[in-house]
C-alpha cells in the first residue's frame, strides 16, 4: 500500500494489512520476479546473526542426504 518506504534495499520491514495488523517481517531486495521475501511470520522473532545461522543450519539438515548422494552433483542450499 505504500511503496514509498522502500527506499533502501536490505531494509527489514514489517508486513502489515490495511488496518495495521502484523502479517509478517520481511526483506526488501529488487529481484526480478518481486520486491522482496517473507523471514518471519513471528512478530517476537529477531533478524539477526542467530536468525540466519539458524535458518541455514537448518536448510543443510534437511539436505544432509544430498551430500551422499553420488548422482548429486549440486544443489542449493536455499533460495533468497
């Protein structure tokens, strides 16, 4: 609704509907498909260095097996 506050990519914002309840917090970032992704849909939640190393030690968990995995020969870790 007002795209005007996007004014510096990188920038963590809240995700709020018209009568200003919480939907999430997110990044803005230019990308070629949109403006951005949701992080979080907590309001509580900290973007922070725990955040991240969280999220990633957790995508490499999941994708533990593709390590092994002799016809694997890449993979993305995670996306955005």
């Amino acid at each position: 609704m007002n795209p005007e506050v996007l004014m510096e990519e990188g920038t963590i914002i809240r995700l709020v509907d018209r009568y200003r309840k919480f939907i999430a917090k997110g990044y803005y970032g230019n990308q070629n498909k949109g403006i951005g992704w949701v992080l979080t849909r907590d309001d509580n939640e900290e973007i922070d260095f725990t955040f991240f190393e969280s999220k990633i030690s957790a995508a490499l968990s999941r994708r533990e097996s593709f390590f092994e995995d002799s016809e694997t020969t890449a993979f993305r870790i995670f996306n955005g």
